[in-house]
C-alpha cells in the first residue's frame, strides 16, 4: 500500500500492520446531529482497520471517527513545514 511519509513511519512505530490510510475526511457543520460521517466511513473503509489523522480542531469528525470505533494514538504533533505548519495533527486508528 502506499501510505503518506509521515503515516509510513507511524506504522512502523506503532507496528500496525497494513491499515487503510483515509486522507481526507471533510464533514461540514450541517453535518451536526446526523450520522452521515459513520456511513461515509462505513462506505470507505467498512470494518477494515485504518488510520486517519484529525487535523486543527474538528470536532465533527473526530465524533464520526469515534462512533466509528477509532481512537487516538500517540500525542498530537505539529507540522514543521507550510502549508500546515502550527496545526496540531492527532493519528487516529481502528485496529
């Protein structure tokens, strides 16, 4: 599979076999009150194990991504370089 740099090394520390990699998961705040990013990630990633990553504050999505059975893993980092310098990333896996 082909994983991002940064979730190739996470892989390999964490020693989590060969997850599906979902890169980008936008949910906008119409989403609130509905379970349209549980059915999303069902439709992505079905009960497969995965890893996503939570970008800034995004509270919608890290709730999909909870009911979903995902939960955080390590300690959230900071991207070095632009564009997403400053913006804390926090790697969420379903084994």
């Amino acid at each position: 599979m082909n994983y991002s740099d940064h979730t190739a090394q996470f892989i390999e520390l964490y020693g989590l076999g060969e997850p599906l990699e979902l890169r980008f998961f936008y949910l906008t705040d119409q989403a609130a009150g509905t379970t349209i990013g549980q059915e999303l990630l069902r439709v992505a990633a079905a009960d497969n194990p995965a890893i996503a990553w939570v970008m800034g504050d995004a509270p919608l999505v890290q709730a999909s991504l909870d009911a979903a059975g995902f939960e955080p893993l390590g300690e959230p980092v900071e991207e070095p370089a632009e564009p997403w310098r400053g913006v804390p990333r926090q790697a969420m896996v379903r084994p």
